[in-house]
C-alpha cells in the first residue's frame, strides 16, 4: 500500500473508478422500457454503477438512431442489449465490462489484497 494512504481511502478511490455508467434509451409509453428500467433498479442494489434514462423522444437526433427499437441498453455508451434483459444478463455484461478496462482489473486485485490484509 502507499504511504500516506489509508485502507478507506483505497476503497473509496477503488469503489468509485470501478462504477459504471448503464444508459437505458426509452420511450415513456413502453411497457418493456419499464421492465428493463426496473430489472436495471434491482441489478443495481447488488452491483454499483450510475443508470440513467434518456427519452429518445426528447431528441430528434436520439429519435432517428433509435427509431422503435426501445429499450436499448448502453454500459458505458457502449450498446449491449436491444429489447428484452434479464437481470443475470446485466450481471454478466456488467462483468465482462469492468474486466475490459485494465485499471479495472488492477483496482479489483488491490481491492481483494487490502481486504485479505
């Protein structure tokens, strides 16, 4: 461990370089917009990471990429699901994309080494 630096600090510096942004592109009249918007709520109770909703409706840029094809699913501005998700297929892509990120995979070996001991 560095010095100077206390094992919380570690963890905060960890936990907040290690969240990700989920980006639900929606409609406000989709009924699977809201499942996936809800399934996305209860994955995140478990697993930190930043979701938002965006309106694609409220864009005419947003509207023509999209078109009908709500809800579409991006972790870090990167689309991964269109249509229905489950919660486990959150999971895994929310895995599978922390572990592309190399400081990812450093900062959860530190992360499992400082709390080892």
């Amino acid at each position: 461990m560095a010095r100077g630096i206390e094992t919380s600090t570690w963890l905060l510096i960890v936990h907040s370089m290690d969240a990700l942004r989920v980006t639900i592109m929606s409609r406000r009249e989709c009924h699977l917009c809201r499942v996936v918007t809800r399934v996305a709520g209860q994955v995140q109770q478990d697993l930190p990471f930043h979701l938002s909703v965006v309106d694609v409706d409220s864009d005419p840029g947003l509207t023509a990429r999209y078109g009908d094809r709500v809800p579409v699913v991006l972790l870090n501005d990167r689309e991964t699901f269109a249509g229905k998700m489950t919660g486990g297929e959150l999971r895994e892509a929310i895995k599978r994309a922390r572990w592309r990120n190399p400081i990812s995979r450093i900062l959860s070996r530190m992360k499992l080494a400082l709390t080892r001991g």
